[in-house]
C-alpha cells in the first residue's frame, strides 16, 4: 500500500476526525486519567491519616490508663 492510500484510508475510518483532534482527545483523556488516579491516592492517603490519627489518639490514651493503672 502507497503512503498517500494508507493515509486516505485512516481518514476513512477516523470518519472525518482530523489527526489534530484526534491528539487532543488522546491528550484529554491521558490527563483525565492521571486526575482520576491523583484522586483515588490523595482520598486514600486522606484515610490513611484518619486511621493513623484515631491508632495515635487509642494508644495514647491506652498509654495513659496503664500508667495510672501501675501507681
């Protein structure tokens, strides 16, 4: 196949879209998906820190009980 029938046929399944908004929506959807995954870690690490906040919180007070309890 000649370079100018490959490249009449990509347009010919592209069905009129042209290569240049082609690269623009790869490119949105490319940073759409990079948002989506910075949201699922930051909203994971946003749990992490609850829990690590309550464990800090639960063994500083269970710290304190057997402290008074040993006096």
């Amino acid at each position: 196949m000649k370079p100018s029938a490959a490249v009449s046929r990509l347009r010919r399944c592209l069905g009129g879209y042209s290569v240049a908004m082609l690269t623009i929506l790869g490119i949105l959807l490319l940073i759409w998906v990079a948002c989506a995954v910075a949201g699922f870690v930051i909203k994971g690490l946003v749990w992490l820190a609850i829990i690590g906040i309550v464990l800090f919180v639960a063994t500083a007070a269970w710290g304190m009980v057997q402290r008074t309890a040993h006096r």
